[in-house]
C-alpha cells in the first residue's frame, strides 16, 4: 500500500506533535518532582501552618506543634491563629511607640 506524501506530512506532523507532547509531560514531571522535594525540605525544617480562605486552620506541621505546644487537634478548625497563639510580653529593646 502506497501512502501518498499529503498522508505522509501529516503522519509525521502528528507524530511530531505526540513527541513534542511527551517531552513537555516528562519535563513537567520532573518540575514536579523537584518541587515536592523543596516542599518536604522546607516542611522539615520550618514550622508550618495551613489556613483556610476564611482563616480556619487546616493543618499544622510538627515544628510548629512541638514549638507553640499544641497538638494538631487542638488548633484544628479554629479560626486564625490569634486564637490559639499565646500573646508574647514586649521585647526590652521596644522604643516607645512615638519615637523616630
């Protein structure tokens, strides 16, 4: 079976097209791949915390559980962090607040 050169051009752009296809995906992959492993990073040695649109807490890292003293349980659900972070007393050094 002879294939003429018309089908010929456009069998080769589709295969040209699918290939082009698979090298993006397999680049996106590894982008993808790479920014987990930032992520894992970070979250291993930050403290982290996940809020809502609305300021609910959805997630907390174990940094930050282990560093404020809470549990996951604790915070979960309430809103912003205001009502969970214990107010800190004024560091020595602070100029009062008129001062330039």
């Amino acid at each position: 079976m002879q294939l003429r050169r018309a089908e010929v051009r456009r069998l080769r752009r589709g295969w040209t097209m699918f290939a082009r296809q698979r090298r993006a995906r397999a680049q996106m992959q590894d982008r993808l791949i790479d920014l987990d492993g930032k992520m894992a990073a970070i979250g291993r040695s930050q403290a982290l915390i996940e809020f809502n649109l609305d300021g609910t807490i959805i997630d907390a890292n174990p940094n930050l559980l282990t560093t404020m003293g809470y549990s996951l349980d604790e915070i979960r659900g309430r809103i912003t962090a205001s009502s969970w972070i214990r107010p800190r007393p004024p560091l020595p050094n602070t100029r009062p607040s008129g001062a330039t």
